[in-house]
C-alpha cells in the first residue's frame, strides 16, 4: 500500500470514531488518471456501488463521465437526481424491482435506463411488464430515443455474459443463441452485451491480458453481428477495475472500473500495474492495552467491510498484525513497546472500500488537509423515495 499520503488532517481530533474519510484531492486525482488512461471521459461507464454517493456521481458528471453502472435502484435513481444521461442497473430485475425500475422511466425522462438479462423467462416478464405499462400509463420512451415508434414503451436490455465468474450471465457458448431468440421479446430492446470478468483476479498485467483474449474476440464478434441485424452502435461494456488496463486497448468498448477511484488496500496489494493510492480511510483511536503487546481499536467489523480476512491495514505501523475482531473492538498486536498510547487516532486503509462504505450513513470529506465537507451515502438503502 503506497502510504506517502498523509491521512492526517486538522481538527481530527474532534471527530468521533471509528469515521471513514473520504480524500477529496487525492480521488479527483485518480478520477483524471482514469479518464486519461481511458482516453477520454465518453469511454466511461463506472459503477456507483463503491461510493453509492451523489456528491460522487456530481463530480463525475463535472469531468464529463455520463454513463453510470448501478446495482440497486436506488443507486440508477440516484444518478437520475445528479442528471446522468444513462442509468445500468446491472442486476436482474426480478419480483418489485420491475415495478421500481419502469417507475424509474416514468419519473425521470432525461435519464435512460437500462437493465441486463441472462434469462429468457426473465426477460418475457420484463417485456410483459413493459408492454403492461404502456397500456396502463401511456408512457413513451424518452424524446430523445429515435428508434422507437411513437407510442412504444420499451425497456433497453444489455445482454449480460457469464465470462467465467459464475454468478450471472449467459454463458458465452450460448450468447448467440440466447441473442437471436431474446431480441424477439415484445416490448424490450436489446441494445448490446455487458461482460463483467470479475473472476479474473490475476496480479499480472501480461497474463490477465491472456485471459481476456480468450473472449474478447468472440464479444466482438457478436457485437459486430448485432450491427448487421439493426442495432446502431450496440454497446459493450467490459470489465471492472482489474481488466480495465486490459480493455482500455479495445476499440468501441466502455471500460467499467468501480474501486479504482477511491481504491483499496487489496487492490492495491494486488494489482501492482494499477498504481492508484487509496482515497478512504477509516480514522480510529487505540481504547486498551489489554495485555502485553496488545493494542485495542474501536474499529469492529460494523465499521469495516468484513467479507475477507485480511480486512485492512494501519498506517504507519506495518509490524501490527490483527489478533480478533468483534462487533465493536479490534484487537491488535506489536512489540510491547511500540504500542500505540491509549487515545492515539490511527488511519486504517480498508482492504475492501465497497462494503466499508455501505456501513456509514456518510463520510467526512478532507481536503489540503482540512475538513471541507460531509457526503452522505445517498443510495445507502436499496430504495429512495419517489419525488
């Protein structure tokens, strides 16, 4: 973990903790770098559920980035608020979150939405609820949308590809097959692919992009077949924050990267190639000297994402190696007399930034040093209110 960043900042004193903070300076810093490595901010498709912040996505928008990638409605609805040209929910709608997601196209007609499908059944639902909707409401699709016939309600879908993760997706063997039969489906529009090839956690560059070849070809294939069957421009999204110094070579592709721009501790570690400091951390104060050579911080796993068992380092103490963690305490161990003093604020950088920040209803932002301001994590919840 590049630890040259000094997380220290005035006034800290007076923050309560445990208290993640955000590095304003520092996440605009790696915002520019992606946009530079992408080759401009339209290439751009990040997901929100890293920061799920519309202090986020508004800075974004500033720099250009108008695509967003959302997992939950209330993260594409939160995009909508900020004024995001399109809106991914990338997750199968299924069961309420139909109804929640044509709401979404009836409360906010200068956002696109968008979801993925990887089931037939799933998506005659879908198409079903659409056509209902039309029927019921009226609704036209967005004035802007000149493929579709006045009067038509219908629902964008990406096609969502199974890469290898084996969690969603249509397996690639059967994606023309799936394509040919779903873009049949009264009352959806298959626009295009979202591949996401999460499981490709290879700490080197050279042999990820071995890896991706494997599909690349084919996708573009398919893409290229989509053209011919009538879909202008069909979209493509690749990858996530690993893959994306992979994808970045593929022309017509948007490139996908979530965590980079706050970034991590394990991406970090993991992904030498993507040199990224982290712009979060997690401001903590030493509670005990329970025994010897241990320490007590009041950083539990209700205040750090806890999906993995190396959940974070401290700053500045590289020989502490953690000993257990509970709900509210985290017991810490160093030689004896390098112990921190009881009161002590300590910085931890998250291993995983995306499910640390879903524990705060906010973060306290800093920057040149100074407390600025306070973001709230505006898609905490999976729904917001409807204005």
């Amino acid at each position: 973990m590049n630890n040259m960043i000094n997380y220290h900042f005035a006034g800290e004193e007076q923050v309560e903790s445990p208290a993640l903070i955000y590095y304003l300076d520092q996440i605009e810093e790696n915002t520019d770098k992606v946009i530079t490595m992408a080759g401009g901010a339209r290439r751009l498709w990040p997901h929100v559920k890293t920061h799920k912040m519309a202090a986020m996505v508004r800075m974004q928008i500033n720099r250009g980035i108008s695509r967003f990638k959302c997992a939950t409605i209330s993260e594409a609805q939160m995009c909508a608020e900020e004024g995001a040209a399109y809106a991914l929910v990338s997750y199968p709608l299924i069961g309420p979150m139909i109804a929640h997601f044509i709401n979404l196209r009836n409360c906010y007609a200068k956002t696109r939405f968008i979801a993925i499908g990887d089931d037939l059944k799933q998506l005659e639902i879908l198409g079903k609820n659409a056509l209902r909707a039309r029927t019921e409401t009226g609704l036209k699709t967005s004035s802007d949308d000149s493929r579709a016939n006045p009067g038509e309600f219908l629902i964008d879908v990406l096609i969502d590809v199974n890469l290898g993760m084996n969690r969603t997706g249509v397996p690639l063997d059967d994606l023309e097959n799936f394509y040919m039969v779903s873009e049949k489906i009264e009352g959806l529009r298959i626009i295009g692919l979202h591949c996401y090839d999460g499981h490709l956690g290879i700490s080197d560059l050279e042999e990820r992009k071995k890896e991706t070849k494997k599909f690349t070809d084919e996708l573009l294939r398919i893409k290229t077949l989509m053209e011919k069957r009538g879909i202008k421009e069909p979209v493509l999204i690749m990858g996530g924050t690993p893959t994306f110094p992979v994808h970045i070579n593929t022309p017509g592709v948007f490139l996908s990267p979530g965590t980079l721009f706050v970034n991590d501790n394990g991406y970090a570690l993991k992904f030498q190639d993507l040199s990224f400091p982290a712009g979060a951390a997690i401001l903590t104060r030493v509670i005990s000297h329970p025994g010897p050579g241990l320490f007590t911080l009041d950083t539990g796993y209700k205040a750090i994402g806890s999906e993995k068992p190396e959940r974070g380092v401290i700053v500045g103490l590289s020989d502490a190696k953690p000993v257990a963690q509970s709900e509210e305490h985290w017991v810490w161990t160093t030689k004896n007399d390098a112990r921190p003093p009881i009161g002590t604020i300590l910085y931890i950088i998250p291993n995983h930034i995306c499910p640390t920040t879903a524990l705060y209803p906010g973060v306290s932002v800093v920057s040149k040093g100074k407390l600025v301001d306070y973001w709230e994590v505006t898609a905490r919840n999976r729904l917001l209110a409807f204005h």
